[in-house]
C-alpha cells in the first residue's frame, strides 16, 4: 500500500547486465552515444539519490542484476538439494545489495556494475526481487515497489508469469518496466525491431495489462497499478530537480475562545492539530572533514577493484588495527575502513582574559576584557602588533555569564535574573476582522495548517462550526500563540479554508500565518506618481515628470505584449494544433477547473541554488575525477525563468522604440565639474624668515602667500611685527591700509552667508559634492533677506548679481523649477515688504534675471548635450 508519511518506501531495481546493453544508444538529453547500461546506471543512481540524500532510515533499497553472475538464495537452496541437475532456476540472477537503507555505497555499486555474458530472464529476475522485499521485515503500511529495466533484446523463459502474479497481488507490490527503446502504449509494435525485441515487448503489455486487470479489483488506489513506462522519458524525468516533498510533523495544541479563568461557563476549548505547510527550503551545509578520512570514502574506480595500496602511515596503521580484530589476519576491504574512522570534525571554543602591561584605562574595563569570543575575534587584527604586551588568561566557560552591549559597556546578567513569562500553552481568539482589510504583504511569511483534533467528535463539530461561521461572514481571526509554558508568545492571523474532495464532503481547516509586531514592520513613503506638487505645495498639472495621456497609452499596450499568461495560452494553442485537436480552444468550463495554461508554476518554479548544489554533490559522489569529467551546465528546468521568452521580446521591440521615443529617454551623461586649477608655492613662498622678521633694523617685512580658495592672487603687505619705539610711523595713504579678510559664517542649517553670498555660491557650486539644489535655495533666501534689510537701495546690485549667477547655475544643473519657484516667492515677499521699488529695478533687469521659460531651458539642455 502507498506510504502516507515521508519514507517507509522500499524499492528494489532489476537492472538488465545483459550483453546487448553495452551496445550504444543516443543519450535523450545529449548529442553523444554512450552504453545502454550507462545510461541505466544513471537512471537508478538518480532514483536512489533522493533517498540517500534524505538520510531517513525508512528508505529502503534493493539492487539486483540478471544476465551477469549468479548469487541469489533461491540458487543456491536449490543447488544445494539437487546438486547434479545442470540448469537451475534463478540463474545468472545476482542480489548486489541486499535491501537496506539507501547510502552512498549502494549507488556506488550500481555504477560498479559490469556487463555480463548471458542473457538474462527477466521473469526470474522479478520472483527474486519478490523473495527479497518476502523475507525483508517491514509493516503494511510501507509502500513497496519493483523496478524492472531491460532493452528486451534477450530471449527469455516465460513459465512462472502466473505466479509472479499472484505474489506482487498477495505482497502489495507495485511493479514498473522501464523498457529500452520501447513504443508507447497508443503505438503498434514497430516490426523493424528484432524478433527477440517484439516478441519482448508483447510480453511485457500483455503482463502489464492482465496485471493490472487483477490488481484494480482489490485496490482503489492509482499508486498501486502497474506501469509499462518508456526509459527515455524516465530518464529524462529523473534528470529534472524534484523538491523533497516533507509530510510536517504533526503536533497537537488547544484552541480557546473566551478565558477559562476569567468565564468558565463561557469559554470553549477546541482540542486541534497542527503542522507546517511551508517553510524556508536551505541548500546542504558545508562541514569540516578530516582529508584522508575523505580519501579513503572517495568513489573507486572499477579498474582498480576491491582493494587499494597506500602507503602513508594512515592507511598503515588501519590495515594492521584491521588485521588484528579479524580472525583470519587477511587484509580488509577498502570499503571496510570508512567505519573505522570519523570524518566529520567536532570544533570547541576556549575563551581568553586578555590583560594588557601598559595602563591603558580602556583595558581595565570588563567590556574589554575578552569575555566574548566575538568580540576578540573582531579586534584580533587590530591588536596584533601589541600581542608582545597582552599577557592571556584561559577562562572557564563555567566562570562566564551572558552579557548585553549597553552603549561602551557590557551589562553582565545571570541566568535566573530575569522571571520568565507567564504564559500557558494554547491558541487563544483576541479577535475578528474582515479578511479584505488584511494587507497582502502580511501573509507571506510560513503557514501552519490547523485542522481538529480527529479523535474528538465534539471538537471537530466545534471547529466546523468556527471555520463556516468566519467563511459565511468572510472574517479572520487574530490568535496569541504559545508553543509551550513560559514560552514567548506570536500573534498570528487564521484564514479559514474549505475543500471538497468528494461529492458530499466537506474538509473544513484554516491557515496560520505569523504577523509581525510594531518593531518587525517597516514602512517605506515615497511621494505620489500621479500628482506633483511644488516646495510651496501648489499642484502642476503639465510637468516633465507628470506622464501624459499618449505615454500612458503606449504603456498599457506594453504591459499587455509581454503579459506571459497569454503568450502560454497562445503557444498552448499552437501545440494543440500540431496535435490534431479540432478544438483549438480551451473550453470555459477547463478554464474554470484551473487548467488555463500559464508560463510561470509555483509548483515547478525550483530553486537554483539548491538543486544546483544537489547536482555538485551528486556527481562528486560518482565522480572519480572530477578534472576529466567536470560538472555539467544545470538542467534547463532551473534556468527556464532567467529570460525572458524571445517571442515576447518581439512582440515588444517596437512597443518599446515608440515608448522611449515619446518618453524622450535618453542616456545620462556624466556630469563634468569644473575644477579649480590650484598654482603650488613658489620658491619663495610658504614660509618666513625669522631673522629678517625680528630684525629691528628692518623698517617692514613683506610675506607672500597664496589663497588656494580664490582664483586670483593678491600680495598681502604686513606691517613690522615690532615697532621702533623713537620712530613712529604714520599713515599717509589709503593703500597703505591692510585689508581684513574675514571669513563670514553662514546662519545655521545654510551653507551661503549674508555678507558674501556670490563668493559662496561660486565656491560650493565649483567645490566637490552634489549640493546645487541647496546652493541655489540657500542663497534665494539669502538674497531675500539682503533686499529686506537694505539700507536704500545699497544692496540691489548684489542681489543682481546673486540671481544672475544662480540663474545660469539653474540652466547648467536643471534646475529650472527651483529657480523658478524662488522668483516667485521673492516677488510675493517684495511686494509685501517695504523695498517694493526692488521689483521695479527687477523688471528693468529683463531675461536675465526673471523665470526661465521651457523653450529656453531645453535649448540650454540639447547645447549642454
């Protein structure tokens, strides 16, 4: 009977070794000819890998071969009674593995296998598979199969078909016959083919059929009727990724509504079940192994036999230990020394005081210290040129308590600190609320299935009536989760669900999703893509960013090209008219049962990174030498989403030329900045001469030096450190006087100051840093302020000059929207301030200070192109 939980399979696999199998045929996924048993070895090692990679002892596998050697119980009984009869049963039937649970040595046989030199009966080779699973201990609820590959090219004894019959009827066995080069079952016999070979595959339909005539009177079950299959397309079949399909443990928990200790006489407890419906899948971990414990498991040639020389002390050591615990001193088997060592390796952690000699009021402190490894592992290269100094104190793991980081320091906290939560375990009903105001993105976190407690009657009546209550009204519950006492407690969200798997029945359960908590959730804002408002919060209709009519137009028509769904519906309707189907059409009521084809299926969608990292391992497993044979490219199926289907990208080609055309897309040039050619010192310059400085002789001393934030020179002429004190000095004329050059400070949160504003704007805009916007802002407000606190009209010119200048800078940087909302804020404050004649010396100025227009904006961008 088929298995309802994950394992508890047994599958025993009769390959044919006979001399027609090393002839060579097409390999289905390749261009070149290898063996047919090659080809063989591959199809049952991938069927065992599954299994194997599972590492569930309820995973059985069996290999047997006919055609080679001859090494079954049912032989050698036989032989035994009747030693003179020349022709027993069962011959050249070999059991190579006895049925065990599936490990890596069995598929490291089965690639072991050589051809043999009679020709096999496969009818002899099936009652040995079905001696083996007879005497194999094993309950019925373990699913049991026989799979039986040949090319049929053998002439064979069809005597014992009736009883082999009865005995997969009477045993439960499942049987498949994969047949080399096989027609399908809707195909007549092609007569081109060998005598033997029809005569064969005949057999095999008839067997298969009667079979399965017998087989489905005592069963209703589909996994347990024979199968006739053709080997290219199961070979094929076991070459796609399969995901290792999990049945969730499952646990039993109470379901509460209402308190219990609050109103007794009005909660109700719910007894329930849960388990897993999904969880995060995770690629095969990498672990430390011990080299020539690897070497000694690695995958044996077949030339080289049973048995391996090595000389290292290693292999020394184990041969003698062997020989000593065997009871006839003979060498063992290369197979027998990977149970006599341990290839994974076990790591420990020790943990150090670090103590430093210098007074160093850091090293003093207790996070400092090295309490934990991490973190002196993170200040290990920091510190390594002062190791001489650090003088290390191993701890006891015993001596140490957890701590948390608390800004520099640590807070040591023992573990009886804290009381731990008082909650009980259960799943307890906060509340309702409509299933339509839960946001999508709140249920793609891992779900649970919930379904009632099946050996309470009263429960499942209870729960039905919960999950029809919330599907009628369409509402959700919100739960507090507690998987056991004193346990930190998940809110959660129940969906309910029904599913009818039968006329007149009924299957009512819900789905649990985790919701996240306050701190879990992250918003992201960002502005509207519709509407586009101002700094001033005025809303513009028509604006570069703002899509029009036409753009929109175009856009829809490129979405729906390269809608997927009816590329698969188109191509869907392709294949059905290559095959002959009248209808072309799928009909409404396929549609509705879920058979609309789509191009992308969850269900088929694998993950690349694991099943890449099963495909590495599983051919390092067989691989001797993984240089002369190297990993293959990955199975088309895993990389079938990486592209884009090219019918699509046809379709769309011209969709998307006139997009971008009416977008007006272009490439972003690179922004070139100017850069300030600084002169270096001249050889006079950049220092000064004290004796010359002090020389009381010198009636005044001149030093040269260079501005680097200006771009002109100026010679700065300075009076004597010290004064003669007979001599006064006077000074007769202007310039004789110093200029100070004070370095304004800008008001806070600006970076462009009142006093010199144009000096400024010029250095941050020539300057490193993308700070044109704020520039141009700063100094709008700037110039504002100037006009409102000018005496007369002494600071209209500077304000001029100021918007001149940003002016040109909004053209260069695109900043014309900036530019122009300051204009119009400045003409607002102006006309309510008390320099209102300013906007009259404005006007006069003309083009060259007011609002850029969009002509002129993008003539300055296409020349700026």
């Amino acid at each position: 009977m088929p298995s309802d939980r994950a394992g508890y399979t047994l599958s025993v696999y009769a390959i044919d070794v006979s001399p027609s199998m090393g002839e060579l045929k097409a390999d289905p996924g390749g261009e070149k000819k290898v063996p047919k048993l090659d080809l063989v070895k591959e199809f049952v090692a991938r069927r065992c890998e599954p299994k194997i990679s599972s590492g569930r002892k309820t995973e059985a596998v069996g290999i047997l071969s006919y055609g080679g050697k001859t090494n079954n119980q049912a032989n050698r009984a036989f032989v035994e009674q009747n030693p003179e009869d020349e022709d027993p049963p069962y011959a050249n039937v070999s059991c190579d593995v006895a049925i065990q649970t599936a490990k890596p040595k069995t598929v490291e046989v089965v690639m072991n296998l050589d051809l043999g030199e009679d020709e096999g009966n496969p009818v002899s080779a099936l009652m040995v598979a079905l001696d083996m699973i007879h005497t194999h201990k094993h309950t019925k609820s373990w699913a049991l199969e026989v799979v039986l590959i040949t090319d049929g090219e053998s002439a064979f004894r069809q005597d014992e078909y009736e009883e082999a019959m009865g005995r997969f009827d009477d045993l439960g066995v499942r049987l498949s016959v994969v047949g080399i080069d096989f027609q399908p079952l809707s195909e007549a016999v092609d007569k081109s083919k060998s005598r033997n070979k029809r005569l064969s595959e005949k057999f095999w339909r008839t067997f298969v059929s009667m079979l399965h005539e017998r087989i489905s009177k005592t069963t209703e079950s589909e996994e347990m009727l024979p199968t006739l299959e053709i080997f290219d397309d199961s070979l094929q079949e076991s070459r796609l990724p399969k995901a290792a399909v999990v049945n969730g443990t499952v646990s039993g928990i109470e379901l509460h509504i209402g308190s219990p200790e609050v109103a007794p006489e009005q909660a109700i407890t719910i007894p329930i079940k849960y388990s897993k419906a999904t969880m995060k899948a995770r690629p095969p971990t990498l672990s430390k192994a011990w080299k020539p414990a690897m070497e000694l498991q690695a995958p044996t040639r077949p030339t080289l036999g049973n048995q391996r020389q090595s000389s290292n002390q290693l292999m020394s050591s184990l041969i003698n230990q062997s020989q000593s615990l065997s009871q006839g001193g003979e060498i063992p088997k290369m197979e027998d020394f990977a149970s006599m060592i341990s290839a994974e390796v076990k790591h420990h952690s020790t943990y150090v005081l670090k103590k430093s000699d210098n007074n160093d009021p850091a090293s003093s402190q207790l996070g400092t210290q090295g309490l934990d490894g991490e973190y002196l592992d993170a200040t290990q290269q920091a510190t390594q040129n002062q190791d001489d100094d650090i003088e290390e104190e191993f701890v006891e793991k015993e001596d140490l308590v957890k701590a948390w980081r608390f800004g520099s320091t640590w807070v040591p906290m023992e573990a009886d600190t804290f009381e731990p939560m008082d909650t009980r375990k259960g799943v307890e009903i906060l509340g309702f609320f409509p299933k339509d105001a839960i946001k999508r993105h709140l249920l793609m976190g891992e779900v649970r299935f919930v379904w009632p407690d099946l050996t309470s009657p009263k429960g499942q009546i209870q729960f039905s009536a919960l999950v029809e209550g919330m599907e009628l009204r369409g509402m959700c519950a919100v739960v507090r989760w507690v998987l056991k006492d004193q346990a930190e407690p998940v809110i959660g969200i129940c969906l309910p669900a029904m599913d009818f798997p039968g006329e007149g029945k009924r299957l009512d359960f819900m789905y649990w999703v985790k919701l996240p908590f306050a701190e879990d959730e992250h918003n992201f804002w960002f502005p509207s893509l519709t509407t586009y408002k101002t700094a001033t919060g005025k809303v513009v209709k028509e604006h570069p960013l703002l899509p029009t009519d036409e753009q929109c137009k175009l856009m829809d028509d490129l979405v729906q090209s390269m809608d997927l769904d009816t590329y698969a519906k188109e191509q869907a309707k392709r294949e059905r008219q290559q095959s002959g189907y009248e209808d072309e059409a799928m009909s409404e009521e396929e549609e509705d049962e879920g058979e609309t084809p789509r191009w992308f299926e969850p269900e088929k969608s694998y993950n690349p990174v694991i099943h890449r990292i099963k495909e590495a391992i599983f051919h390092a497993s067989l691989t001797a030498d993984l240089d002369a044979n190297p990993l293959g490219p990955p199975h088309p199926e895993l990389t079938k989403y990486f592209n884009t289907p090219s019918e699509v990208v046809e379709r769309s080609e011209d969709l998307t030329k006139r997009l971008k055309d009416a977008l007006d897309i272009k490439k972003v040039p690179p922004r070139t900045r100017k850069k300030v050619q600084k002169e270096g010192l001249r050889e006079d310059e950049g220092y000064i001469d004290i004796d010359e400085l002090f020389d009381e002789t010198t009636a005044s001393s001149q030093i040269k030096a260079e501005s680097s934030s200006q771009a002109t020179k100026h010679k700065v002429e300075r009076p004597p450190t010290k004064k003669v004190k007979d001599e006064p000095r006077f000074i007769e004329s202007d310039e004789e006087v110093e200029p100070l050059n004070i370095k304004a400070k800008p008001k806070s949160g600006r970076l462009i100051s009142n006093e010199n504003p144009l000096d400024d704007f010029k250095r941050l805009i020539e300057g490193e840093g993308d700070v044109f916007r704020k520039a141009i802002r700063d100094l709008g407000v700037v110039v504002e302020e100037n006009i409102q606190s000018s005496f007369s009209y002494q600071n209209y010119p500077l304000a001029l000059d100021c918007l001149r200048e940003m002016r040109s800078t909004a053209l260069v940087y695109e900043e014309v929207e900036t530019y122009n909302e300051i204009i119009e804020n400045l003409e607002v404050k102006v006309k309510k301030g008390k320099h209102k004649d300013f906007w009259e010396t404005f006007k006069e100025a003309g083009e060259e200070v007011g609002k850029i227009s969009p002509e002129e904006a993008q003539k300055a961008l296409d020349e700026y192109e």
